[in-house]
C-alpha cells in the first residue's frame, strides 16, 4: 500500500513536470496602482469631473471623458477594455452587479497589496508599510523563475521603486527594471535612447518615474528576451489620486488603457506570444468616496479601500465579458492561478485557490 501510495506520488510530481515542460503558455502580469473599480465600470465620476478642488481645466476633462451613460463613459475613458477586451476576457469586480474582488490583507495599501498578488497570501504580520525591507515571502515570480522550466524567463518592470524590494531581486534572481532605473546589460538602440531620456524628464515624485518608461522597457525586453512570465506594473493613477488631481488621474488611466492595448498588439503579432498569452489585470488597493475626498487615500481607514478588481483575456480564457452575477473573488487567487496556467504546483502555504478561467 505504502509503495502505490509513494508511486501515485511520484507520477503525480513527474506529471506536472511534463505538463510544465510543454506548456507554451505565457502570462503578462499588469497593474495600475490604485485604480478604483468605480471608474474602470462607470467612467468618469460625477462629483468629481467638473469640481474645481480637483480639476483645473473642467471643461476640458468634461468633452473627453463625460457621457450621458456610465457605459458610455467608462468607454470613452478605457476603450481598448470595454470595447475589445470585454468581448474576448472577463471583467470582474462591479459591485452594483454583485461581482466582488476584495484584498485579504487588512493595510488596504500597497507592499501588502502587491505581496498578496504576487504570493497568493497575505501577511499582516510583517508587511506593515511600504518600506523597502526585502519580502520574505515568495513570489510567484521566483517561484516559476526557479523551476527549471522558468529559469530565466521571467521579468519585472514596475515605476513605483519599492518593487526590487516586493520580488526580492537579490534572493530570487528575477530581473527587476523599477522606480528610475536604466536598462542594463546588451542593449538596443531603443533602451539606449530610454535611458536617455528618462535622466532628462523630470517625474512630479521622487519614487514613481512616468509610466511610458515602465512600458517602453517592458516592451523592449519582451522583443529581446521573450520571457514567459511578465509583471509590469504601472504607478501613476496612485500618485496623482494623492495629489488629489482627478483631471491627471482620468488621462493617466486613459493612457494606460492605450499601453496595454500596444501590449496586447505586440504579442499578436510576435509568434512567440500570438495566441499562447493570458494576460491578467488587476489593482493593489482601491480608494475611498465618501466624504469625497477620500478618493484621494486609501488604506485601513478608508472605507471601500479594500475592495478592487480583476481582469482576464487571451489564451483559454472564457469569453465572459462583464460579469453580471454574485460571485466573489480575491486578490489572493491570482498568484495561485499563474501557478496553475503554467503547470506549476501550487505550494500548500498559498491560501488563494486557482480562478477557473
């Protein structure tokens, strides 16, 4: 009995392995810091559009993004999500819908917010602020980057600098280009000009740069490298919801939209990524309404900071569209589901079980 047992064992690891070996599967992880779900289904928020306090050309900000309709406005604000990716993906996360996305950490704000996407677990105990301290925890970036199948072909690009710290650079060996870093190592003329350029435009912040920067390194090493497992985080919605600029914080948005749109496109047309990519969205923390400058902040004391959303296109994903039923999810399943995709155990320490996609 004992020698079937060890045997099924056995078979099972080496199934995995087979699976994982074969799997052509690649996945981009993406973030925008701090976008509220309230914008990504119902655009353009009414109380604020055309409130002085935080808008300085209301007008302006009123012909780009107003409409009669919140289907028409979340359009106008985010048009590659709501009219490509909502036909080919799933859109998760509306509330007045009974779809809910909700943090299991309790800061509601950023190093716990991303330690729980990237480990499938949330750790009250010692994320307790957004200081640069090392994770102790592992990421799913270091898990599939030391699993034979994975080594090397993994990278991180995030704008806020804090990120070196969350993926633990030193200990796991995954590449992190974040905060003001240049690109290093064998470049092309491209990154050469990235570098550049990034020394010569100043970020209003002095630990998030502009997310063209962020984008552009990705995407030049997405041509080079080919990894299979892309996180890229983009920051500026949060820094410009904390300087209480709603006008900065909508073109932001709007302007990601269209970076993930040239994402998506790139691996369309590069037979590496064509047809064998997930790409997967989401959000590290929400933000307050009510009183209505609690858009600006987050965290424990803002109540709704807790809640965010997700979404999900490409390779075998389910063509849901937005999800108009009771469901909930959590932030917690995500690294999870990257380790399933990818024919990855799951590690019995991850408390977030695997999205059915």
């Amino acid at each position: 009995m004992k020698n079937r047992i060890l045997f099924l064992m056995i078979a099972t690891v080496a199934m995995f392995r087979v699976n994982a070996q074969n799997n052509d599967t690649k996945i981009i992880l993406i973030t925008l810091d701090g976008f509220r779900w309230q914008e990504l289904f119902t655009g353009a928020d009414s109380l604020l559009i055309g409130n002085k306090d935080y808008v300085h050309e209301p007008e302006m900000l009123k012909k780009a993004f107003w409409r009669d309709t919140p289907s028409e406005r979340r359009e106008a604000l985010l048009p590659f999500f709501w009219s490509q990716v909502v036909k080919m993906g799933q859109i998760h996360g509306n509330r007045k819908l009974e779809s809910k996305v909700d943090l299991t950490n309790s800061m509601w704000f950023s190093y716990p917010g991303y330690n729980e996407i990237l480990t499938g677990t949330a750790d009250d105990k010692n994320i307790r602020s957004n200081d640069k301290i090392p994770n102790p925890n592992t990421t799913v970036l270091e898990l599939y980057n030391n699993a034979a199948e994975g080594k090397g072909k993994v990278a991180a690009f995030g704008s806020w600098d804090v990120f070196p710290s969350i993926v633990n650079e030193e200990r796991s060996g995954v590449p992190v280009n974040a905060g003001f870093e240049s690109a290093i190592g064998n470049l092309n003329e491209r990154e050469k000009f990235l570098n550049q350029l990034q020394n010569q435009i100043p970020s209003p912040w002095g630990s998030v740069r502009l997310d063209a920067f962020t984008h552009h390194y990705a995407l030049e090493n997405m041509k080079k490298e080919h990894p299979k497992l892309v996180f890229i985080s983009y920051g500026e919605t949060d820094d410009f919801a904390h300087d209480g600029d709603y006008q900065a914080y909508l073109k932001s948005a709007h302007n990601i939209d269209g970076l993930i749109k040239a994402v998506w496109e790139f691996t369309q047309q590069d037979d590496f990524y064509k047809d064998q990519t997930v790409f997967l969205i989401t959000t590290d923390h929400g933000r307050g309404t009510e009183p209505l400058d609690t858009w600006r902040s987050h965290g424990s004391d803002i109540n709704g900071a807790g809640s965010v959303w997700m979404i999900a296109f490409g390779k075998n994903v389910d063509p849901k569209g937005e999800v108009k039923e009771e469901e909930q999810l959590y932030s917690n399943q995500i690294a999870p589901t990257i380790l399933k995709i990818l024919g990855i155990p799951v590690p019995k320490e991850i408390e977030g079980k695997p999205i059915k996609l």
